[in-house]
C-alpha cells in the first residue's frame, strides 16, 4: 500500500524547538522561515507499507511472508503476533531539488528535511495503526542494533515489492537507501513499550528515544 504526498506542516517555531534551537535570535528565526518557505511548495513525502504474516523459526530467525529474518530480538518482539507491518517512509526527491538563495544555510536545509521525514513517519504509523486497528505500536530498524544488521534491509524491501520503487526509493549494493531521508522498518504491537534505544549501547546518538537498559537489554540475550 502507498501513501502518496503525506500532508506535513511546518511550523518555524516548532522546527527550531525539535532541531533544538534557539527562538529568540530573529536572524536565526528568518533563517528557519526562509527555508521552511523554500521548500514547502516542492515537499511531496510519501510511505509504503504492508500487513505481512509471521512464522517463528528459532531463537535467532523469524519468516515474515517468505522473507527469514536474522535477529533475535526482532524474534522476540514478534513470535507470539500473528502480523507486522514492514514499512519505508521517504521525504522524497523532489527535496533535492530545492535551489538555495545566497546565505541559506545547506546544513540548516538538511536538519529541517530531518523534520519532515520524521513528520512522515509518524503519520505513516497512525495510518497503520488506525487501519489495522493497533493500540500500542513499536518499530524497529534495520541497522539500528548489531543485532539486526543493516543488510536485511533488502528482506524488508522484498516484502513491499514494487511499492517501494513507486514512491522513488532505491536500495543500493551497500544497503542504503536513496534518496538519503528515507526511513524503514518494521511495526509490530507491544505491551511493554519496547524501544530499540533500550538495548543499544550507541552513547551519541541524536535520535535516541529511550535510555539504555541494562535489564531490558538482558532479557533479549544480549
């Protein structure tokens, strides 16, 4: 399933907050606007996702439709659910296409594309949820713990086939994916408010949701 053109609002008081800057310098404050002005007319963010079955293998692999999944924590999270819900979530090309004026500032431009793939994501999620009926929902990434690495990542793009190329994403030989604001992973519900932050050891991390948790961290065997 595709969400195309994903509607994200951009405030430029709350872009500066969530890029953690400060709102009483106006130069500062134009610089946001300006930007925020650039791109807005050009930004089309867009989703694919499935509902996908579950099939446990071991303590270490998991079947998702016909794809097999290394990861034992990923088996743990989902062994006793019936479904998931793999996704991506891309700000798009068109933000590449976006002509700076003189003084804009191109590193300003990449923090505020941060913001809106975030946006999109987090509308993405509540579409699934509320399609499917989901109360308490996690995800977790590819490449975002050692113990599920970046290259299951094609597994996953396997799973939404050609949804993934009609939104304009590409995975490359090494696993990345273009354009480079684009987000996937893998939605599941969970009673106990599983973060992946939770068992990553990662100590500078900018998107870190959760603490490290030496307790949690056990209990998935790691």
């Amino acid at each position: 399933m595709i969400l195309d053109d994903i509607p994200v609002k951009l405030e430029t008081m709350e872009v500066m907050k969530s890029l953690k800057l400060g709102t009483n310098t106006p130069a500062a404050v134009k610089k946001i606007a300006g930007l925020i002005e650039a791109i807005t007319p050009v930004m089309k963010p867009k989703a694919a996702y499935a509902q996908c079955t579950i099939k446990p293998v071991d303590q270490d692999k998991i079947t998702i439709d016909d794809q097999i999944f290394n990861s034992k924590v990923l088996v743990k999270n989902l062994s006793d659910q019936a479904s998931c819900y793999p996704y991506v979530v891309t700000a798009g090309h068109e933000l590449n296409q976006v002509e700076l004026q003189k003084g804009q500032s191109v590193m300003l431009l990449d923090l505020i594309k941060n913001v809106v793939v975030e946006q999109a994501f987090q509308y993405t999620k509540a579409v699934i949820a509320e399609q499917y009926g989901l109360s308490k929902v996690t995800v977790m990434s590819p490449g975002h713990l050692d113990d599920w690495p970046l290259p299951e990542q094609r597994a996953l793009f396997n799973l939404l086939g050609s949804d993934v190329q009609k939104i304009g994403v590409k995975l490359t030989d090494s696993y990345l994916m273009v354009p480079l604001k684009t987000v996937s992973g893998i939605l599941f519900t969970t009673e106990t408010g599983f973060q992946s932050c939770q068992v990553c050891l990662q100590p500078r991390c900018m998107g870190r949701r959760a603490a490290y948790d030496p307790v949690v961290a056990k209990n998935y065997g790691l």
